[in-house]
C-alpha cells in the first residue's frame, strides 16, 4: 500500500499540518485539515477519531464557540477512554481542562488537568506532559489572582509560586524534546507569574532564554514576549523602557493583523502612557482599544462563520449560526451587564459615559445609593437586601427613559446616565427619582420595610471628562447624605472637585 492510499499515514500528515497551522495562529486553515483528519479517522481506531476531535475542540474554543468545543472535547474523551491510548486521552483531558478554564471553570478544569497529567506522566512521548504542566500553571496562577481579590495575599504568592513549578518541570521537559513552541510559551508565562510576586530577575531570565530557543517563531509568540517584558518593566518602574517594548507589540500587531492581540497590546499601551502622565495619550489609546474590541468581536463572528461553513452542511449550519448569535449576545450581556439585577455594570457605564462625552450632547449623572442599607441587611436579612437591590434597578429602570443607562456600580450604589440633559434639568431629575422611590411599595418585599435613597446630580456642561463629572456627582450625593438624606443635591461643590482634579 501507498503513503498516498494509506489511511492512517493521510491521517497522520493531515493532523500535524492542523497542528502545526494551530500554532503559528492560521486557526481557520488550521481547521480545514483537522476536518480532513477527522473524515479519515471514521475508518481507523476510536484513538485517532479522540486525536482529531481534541485538536478541534482546541481551535474552536480559540474561535470563542466555547459550548462547541466543550461538547466535542467530551466526546473525544469519551472514545479516547474506549481505547488503550494513553497519549490521546491524556491530550484530550487536557484539552477539557484548558477549554474549561477559558470558560472560567477553575475547579473543574484543576480536576480535569490533574488527571492529564497523571495519565501523562506515564508516556514515554514527554510532549503532551509538557503541555499539561504549563496549562495546569495558567490556571494555578489564575486560582491565585483569584484569591487576592478575595483579599488573600498568601495564597496568591503561593499559587504563582506553584505555577512557577509547574511551568519550570515544563520547560525541563521542553528544553530535553526540543518543542520549541512549548518551550517559548512556558518562559513568558514564568516570566509573568515571577514578575507579579515581585522575582524581577527570574522574570528577565526567562525572557533572556527566550530569545535564545532555536526554530522558527511565530509573529504571536514574538508578541506575546514583547507585551510580557513590557509589563515586566512597567511593574519595575521602567515606565519609558516599558513603554518602548509595548510599542513594538502594538505595531507588530497591526502588520499582521491580529485582532485578537491588538486590543490587549493597546490596553497596555494606554495603561503605561497613564503610568506617565500623558493622559491624553492615554485616552487617546483607550478610545482606540474600546474600538479594536468591536473589531475584534466583529472578526470572531466571521471566522466562526467560516468555520461552520466548513464544519457543518445545509441545515446544521443555520442552526449554528443561530447559536453562535445567542451566544454572541449571550456573552456581551454577561460582559456589561451586573448578574444580580440584569442592568449595566461598570464596565458598560464606562463605554457609555465615554461615548456621550465622545458625541458633545449634553447629558446627567445620576449617582444614587440606598439609605442606611446595611441595616437591611442586619435586620430582614441578605436575601430581602438582594431583593432591595433588585427591586430598585427595576423601579429605576421604569422610571427612566429606554435611551437612559442605568447602572449598578457596586453594592447598594447606582450610577443613571441621562441623555440630552442640561443643567437646569437636574432638579426635575432627582425630584422623579426621589418620588418613585418614595412611592415603591417596599411592604412587598418585607412587612414594616421603608427604603430611601440619597442622591447626588451632576451635568456633563459643568467639569471635563468620565471621572471628573463622577467624582462632582459622588460628591453631591456625600453631601445629601450628610444633610440628612432621603434627597437630591443637584448644585455646589464644583470647587472642591475642580481643586481635586
């Protein structure tokens, strides 16, 4: 039999060529040839059909079909545990894990991951071993940052420096099997995790044995090392080193257009600029990031569009195409949107505030927060509190106009962005808050309960910029908290704020 009749060698040559296209980031033709192997793997064993169904479920959960490639990730498992090949299911357990962790799954995906790397650890192949230590330390480190959040310094340092082990066996293992790719993705990510706990010359070593891996290196991996050395910098205070680094990312991004790392590089980019006191770089470049994330959501619809093309016929690619939309606008709510009352949250605030400021209409920052709410919470309890908080988002929401943004900023505080508003329109505007308020019958909630809000007011003709036009509103609202609350504060303080600014 012929290489060119011989199933299991086509098979072969169309998954590496996949896999070597997956790396160097061409996802979409990477795709074609996993979709090749995966039509020859129907007439070879359950280990190859597993092989082929893991690396697709890798790139479509790079394409953001994250439900997709979960489901196809399972069944890859499932097969590879039909078989007695031990290399195709330790990928695809690790596969599971990484798709899970980009879902945010942190526990399931540490689960999955451990039992990759036990099955792993059992071949003589060290490669698959080497993806899994790595992978394990992304989501290690991720734990960690979670926990300082959380207010936990020590398990912060203590998951980076887990991390750091993890990723160090990796490159080990990397430096003995010649994976270049491997390795280069294991030094930026201890270079990272080093640099956050503070190990600055670890960091710079990794970076500097970077530079040192032989082999042809993709314009992602290259990207990827500027960006890291950046932020190395920046956190060392080498704000105009930093900066320079950053700006050979950014422009490297823009050559060979990748979407997907162009908005971050420029996000880091405005970050140091403010680092520097050049705001208005720094905004300049906020506004331009805000703008390369639309792009970039814009050009993962149509790769996933082409993607399905070619993944499903007729019928079965409408029904993707619906369900790539759900979850397109599924996932841009749960973005900007706060998960208890289902109005905007910060982040979507923030768009908007700089879009009106962008378009020159006048417009009103309505900054509210409940009265005495912490008593709510003491004396009904947290639950009837979370109904309050629902309650008024809701009464709010009503109250005001469609084309008005109500936002949940925090706790019991709300932030209402009232369009084509002028300053004489403030005192209407907190009188109708203070009003529906008043008149909401909280009873419903809980017997005997009475709930009021302190409100501050604010227009975008008084101060210049976002924060700015909030600090005056906050600081109205501090002062009808202070005089006795259950009221509006719709003029004063512009002083204090403009000395502040």
């Amino acid at each position: 039999m012929t290489a060119q009749n011989d199933p299991q060698l086509l098979f072969r040559y169309e998954w590496l060529q996949g896999w070597i296209l997956f790396q160097l980031g061409e996802t979409e033709q990477a795709f074609e040839h996993v979709q090749t192997a995966r039509s020859l793997s129907e007439t070879l064993d359950h280990s190859s059909q597993a092989s082929a169904l893991t690396l697709g479920a890798w790139i479509l959960s790079n394409l953001g079909l994250s439900d997709e490639s979960y489901s196809v990730a399972r069944a890859a498992v499932n097969l590879a545990e039909t078989g007695d090949n031990n290399f195709a299911l330790a990928l695809a357990l690790h596969v599971s894990a990484l798709i899970a962790w980009m879902g945010g799954d942190i526990p399931l995906s540490l689960d999955t991951s451990q039992r990759a790397i036990a099955i792993a650890r059992t071949l003589a192949d060290t490669h698959v071993l080497c993806w899994c230590l790595f992978g394990r330390g992304c989501m290690v480190a991720d734990e960690a940052r979670e926990a300082r959040q959380n207010g936990d310094d020590t398990i912060f340092i203590s998951g980076h420096e887990e991390a750091i082990a993890l990723t160090d066996e990796s490159l080990a293992l990397s430096r003995d099997n010649s994976d270049s790719w491997a390795r280069r993705v294991s030094l930026t990510n201890k270079a990272e995790y080093s640099c956050y706990i503070g190990r600055f010359q670890e960091a710079h070593g990794a970076l500097e044995e970077w530079t040192m891996v032989k082999g042809p290196v993709s314009n992602r991996r290259r990207i990827q090392y500027l960006k890291t050395y950046a932020e190395i910098l920046q956190r060392e205070g080498r704000i105009g080193e930093a900066r320079e680094y950053c700006e050979q990312a950014v422009q490297l991004t823009a050559d060979i257009g990748t979407a997907d790392l162009k908005h971050l590089c420029t996000k880091a980019l405005s970050e140091i600029h403010e680092a520097m006191g050049d705001f208005e770089k720094a905004l300049q470049l906020h506004k331009r990031f805000f703008r390369e994330v639309q792009q970039f959501e814009g050009e993962k619809v149509k790769s996933r569009a082409r993607v399905a093309e070619i993944f499903y016929e007729a019928e079965k690619l409408r029904q993707l195409a619906e369900m790539t939309s759900r979850i397109a606008e599924q996932s841009k709510r749960d973005a900007l949107t706060d998960p208890l009352t289902g109005v905007a949250n910060r982040r979507w605030m923030e768009q908007d505030f700089d879009g009106l400021i962008a378009s020159g209409t006048p417009f009103a920052v309505v900054f509210a927060d409940l009265d005495h709410f912490k008593a709510v919470n003491d004396e009904y309890s947290h639950a009837v509190g979370d109904e309050v908080i629902k309650a008024f988002a809701n009464m709010v929401s009503t109250c005001f106009r469609a084309s008005d943004l109500v936002a949940r900023i925090g706790g019991e505080e709300f932030v209402i962005l009232v369009s084509d508003a002028q300053e004489h329109d403030l005192p209407l505007i907190g009188d109708k808050l203070l009003r529906c308020t008043r008149s909401y019958e909280w009873t419903r909630i809980a017997p005997g309960l009475k709930i009021t809000t302190s409100i501050g007011l604010a227009c975008s003709k008084e101060v210049v910029g976002r924060d700015a036009l909030l600090a005056l509103a906050d600081a109205r609202l501090y002062r009808a908290k202070t005089t006795g609350r259950d009221r509006y504060v719709s003029e004063g303080e512009l002083p204090s704020i403009l000395h502040a600014v």
